[in-house]
C-alpha cells in the first residue's frame, strides 16, 4: 500500500503514537511465524508563533505491550494471552530505541548537509551578485 500526503502548514507538532504487539501465528501445517501486531494513530497540532505551549517537531510514542499474542489458523480462530519474559520485553525494547535512534540520527544528519548545502548555494549566489 503507498501512502501519500501533503501539508498545506509547514510548521506543526506531528505526533504518532505506536501499539505493538509480540504475536505468534501457526498456520493449519504448524509453520509457525513470530511477527508483531501493530497500529498508528497520528495527531498534527498547527503551532503559532508565540504560543509555548507546543514545540514544532516529530514525537514518536510507543506502547510495547508485555502480552504475547497466539493465534492458530483453524476452522475457528482463538486467541491466547501469554505472557512474555521480563528479558525478552527489555530486549524488544532496547531494540525499538536503537532502531529509533539510528532513524533520528540520519534525521538530524540529512537536515545539517541540506541547510549546509543551501548556505553555501545562498553564499555563491550573493557572491556572483
């Protein structure tokens, strides 16, 4: 599926907040598939200059839930609850922040070369005039 969208406000505080949910599923020949469920619920806020009550940026807010879910692929499809180690949670966990912070560092990154590079093109440009 491609998503698209466009913001007609530039400046805003985008917030996503994510659910995920460790799952198991076993299909009718017993292969079985570890995977995670997950959903995204996304808020803009339109800031104003002045206002302090809202920061413009991208805030990314996570539930890991500490229940592991099953299912069977059956004629009647059932659910159990289990739940999951302590030490495997902590390790999803540390998992999602690493990936996170991988994700903020080319963020950060790719915006410092982007206004490096318009600086410099505005510099040349003032210069040629």
């Amino acid at each position: 599926m491609d998503v698209q969208w466009t913001q007609e406000t530039l400046n805003g505080m985008y917030q996503y907040f994510i659910k995920v949910v460790p799952t198991e599923y076993t299909d009718v020949r017993g292969h079985v598939i570890q995977s995670n469920q997950f959903s995204v619920t996304e808020h803009f806020e339109k800031t104003e200059a002045g206002r302090t009550q809202s920061l413009p940026g991208v805030f990314f807010f996570y539930d890991l839930s500490p229940i592991k879910v099953f299912q069977n692929q059956t004629l009647v499809c059932d659910f159990t609850e289990q739940h999951v180690e302590f030490l495997h949670f902590l390790t999803n966990v540390c998992a999602i922040v690493g990936v996170s912070g991988i994700i903020d560092s080319f963020v950060y990154h790719g915006q410092r070369a982007i206004k490096k590079r318009w600086r410099l093109e505005q510099a040349e440009q003032e210069a040629q005039v």
